[in-house]
C-alpha cells in the first residue's frame, strides 16, 4: 500500500503528464491523484474493493489503502 501511496503522490504533473498516477479500479483505468494509508487489515485478495462511498477502500498485497480522489481515464467506461 505504501510503495502505490508513494508512486501516486510523485507525479507531480509536468510537462503534460497529469498529476497522479494509472492504475485499474475493478478493471477500469483511472487517474489516481490522492491516496491516505489506512492502518487496518483485510483478509482480501488484492485488487479487492472493500468499501465504496466518498472515498474507496482497496485491498493492496499488504493492507488497504484509501483512494480519496480519482476520475476515468479518457476511454475508460466511467462507472467508477
């Protein structure tokens, strides 16, 4: 959770590169932008999404970490 925590607070946005990080949520790309980790444990696969409302809760490989901003990749479906 840590190391996808990292990756999304270091792009920065240059160049036309935009703030944050790609990654898939429940298999649609997203542009991450704000992450918090979370001090908790699930017995979940990764990738697993295990709470949805304002913010969402992903099981990473380690823990899970808390998705606080995001929106669809151009061309990605938007049912996020």
């Amino acid at each position: 959770a840590r190391e996808i925590h990292n990756q999304v607070r270091s792009w920065i946005g240059v160049r036309g590169v935009p703030e944050g990080a790609i990654g898939e949520i429940e298999g649609v790309p997203a542009l991450i932008t704000r992450t918090r980790l979370v001090d908790e444990s699930a017995p979940a696969p990764p990738g697993t999404v295990l709470h949805r409302g304002e913010t969402l809760l992903v099981q990473c490989a380690d823990s899970p970490l808390e998705i606080v901003r995001w929106q669809p990749v151009e061309g990605g479906e938007s049912a996020l």
